[in-house]
C-alpha cells in the first residue's frame, strides 16, 4: 500500500497559491522552451513524467502506456492507480511508445506543454512535438535525468518549480529515514547489470554511473563499483566490457539484475560468471517484470511503493556469506 507523501496530499488548489507567474523559461538539452501561459492541458512522453503533475494534484489529458512493470495489461503501475483514485480521476489517453512516439495520439489531446524530462528524445522527436505544444526536454542527455531532475525538470514547465523542490526534499527525507534502517549497506558496491542472455555471454553490460538505477543505489547509501565508473561514458546511460575482463568486477559487492532465479543458475555454470564472485556467492537480487521491478529506476511516485522491500532485498544479497 502507498504509503502517500504528505506534500503530494496537497490539493491542487493549494499549490496554485505557491505557483510561478507566467511566462516561464525551462532550458534543456535543445535549447530552451518558454511556456507563455499557465498550462490546463498537460502530456507526457517517456518514461514516468506524468507522475510530476499527478503529485502536484494535476491530471494529464494524457502519458505514455507502461511499457514494463504492468502485471495486469492495463497500461498503469498500481501507485499511478492509486493516485488517479486519490483525484477522483478517470483514466487519461494513454499513449502507445512500443514503436516510438505516437505523435498523432499526443496531438488530439491537445496539449498545452509536453513534459519529457525522462525520455529519449531524439532531436527529430523533439522538434515534431515542439509543432504540437511546448516540449520539456531532458536536462543533458536521453535517459540520464535523475528522478530529482525529472521532478524538477517537469514542475518548472508547470510553473511549479517551489512544489518541485518541496517534493524532491520529502522524498529525500523518506529515503534517509529508510536507508538509517540499514546501516549494513553503507559503502557496499552495487552494478546493475542489464538483461543477460545465456546465448551472448562475451561481454557485460551494465547501466553506467549517469544512469539513475545507479544513481538510486548510492541514494541508499552504496558505492560505485570502480570498473563501472571507469567504463561510464559521459552522456550514456550504459556500458560493457568483454567477459574475458569479469575480473574487473572483483570489488562488487552486490549485483542488480532482471530475470529469475532459473536464468541466473543456468548462467552460474559458464565458466567466465562463475568467475565473478557477487554471482557465485548468490549475491543478486533479481527483478521481474511487475511493479516490484521498477523498484531500481525510481520515480516520483513509485519510491515510496517500492522503497522498503528494494532495501530489504539490497540488505539480504549484500549481506548474504557473511
């Protein structure tokens, strides 16, 4: 159950009170966007930036579909539900990304601003979207906006920006109070490898140290592996390395992957893993495509529905051969 922040409790009408005057400027990897007026219809593209305007008590008029993490094929994640509920909402137009921007769905909500903050916007996209509304863009570069950077990305573009930093400290309040309940994570090292296939096991992929599944990692009060910092390029969101150099990933302490137990053991018999101690010795934790599994990408909404048992499951791989 969601345990609800007590800032996003807040009814939109109270919020307006703190809100920006219009116009407001949001610069972005592609330039900058001015919003003239204060926005009524609000999109979202990409990944979870609709959970910004849901905290701050707006509904969009629509969001892209979830791609991963739905165990019901609804489209939504229980802790958007959830809020929707809280708003007396129906559900919005939900955009289908399986092949990319649908930019004719986004064009007949007619929006007043598109948030894409955590997205992968390629200059294209951005300028075809910018023809339909004003487009908030990522800060940098696709797919590396922080889940701090996303909120405040998207609640400047509101007019937002005081609610956006008030959002940001409470989450970060409830992430301290969690993290002090686990004392034995401090300082361990944790890489999240990307999915693994048993069929290709030359190289290792791994998200990089601009990536916020590592990023939330240290949030929780881990390490960066040295290798995984090393192998990050600026501006991506992965890396690999060949298998032949696993080595290199003696220092870690604790792996976070998606699969199932079965797919690890089957990949725990190729002679080069089983050279990679966190995997020998059992130290992963595994996620599933369900709501539980986008517990390492985190965003607005989801940290509070995930947080505990994200650390409980930390907790039980990095501690586990002691």
């Amino acid at each position: 159950m969601l345990r609800t922040l007590s800032f996003i409790c807040l009814a939109f009408g109270a919020t307006a009170a703190m809100a920006q005057d219009f116009p407001v400027t949001v610069e972005h990897a592609f330039g900058e966007t001015t919003i003239e007026e204060r926005p009524e219809r609000v999109a979202s593209v990409g990944w979870a930036n609709h959970e910004v305007p849901l905290a701050l008590g707006i509904v969009p008029v629509g969001f892209a579909r979830a791609s991963w993490g739905d165990d019901d094929g609804d489209g939504l994640l229980p802790w958007v539900i959830e809020r929707l509920d809280a708003l007396d909402a129906e559900v919005p137009t939900l955009f289908d990304e399986g092949d990319g921007i649908d930019f004719e769905a986004v064009a007949s909500t007619q929006p007043d601003v598109i948030l894409a903050a955590y997205s992968g916007l390629s200059q294209s996209d951005y300028e075809t979207l910018s023809r339909i509304a004003p487009v908030v863009a990522y800060p940098e570069a696709a797919w590396t906006t922080t889940w701090r950077e996303m909120i405040r990305q998207n609640a400047a573009g509101l007019g937002m920006a005081e609610e956006g930093d008030a959002m940001v400290a409470e989450i970060e309040e409830r992430i301290t109070t969690a993290r002090a309940a686990h004392p034995e994570l401090a300082g361990k090292t944790g890489m999240f490898v990307t999915h693994l296939d048993p069929r290709d096991l030359s190289t290792i992929g791994f998200y990089a140290a601009a990536d916020q599944r590592v990023q939330f990692l240290t949030d929780l009060g881990m390490a960066t592996p040295q290798a995984v910092r090393e192998a990050s390029e600026a501006g991506k969101y992965s890396g690999r390395v060949s298998a032949e150099r696993i080595d290199l990933f003696d220092d870690v302490d604790v792996v976070v992957t998606y699969g199932d137990q079965a797919r690890l053991d089957e990949l725990a018999k190729n002679p080069l893993i089983a050279r990679f101690p966190a995997v020998a010795r059992g130290s992963v934790v595994l996620l599933a495509n369900d709501p539980m599994g986008t517990a390492a990408n985190p965003t607005p909404l989801s940290i509070d529905y995930v947080l505990d048992d994200y650390l409980a499951r930390l907790s039980a791989a990095a501690t586990r051969g002691e």
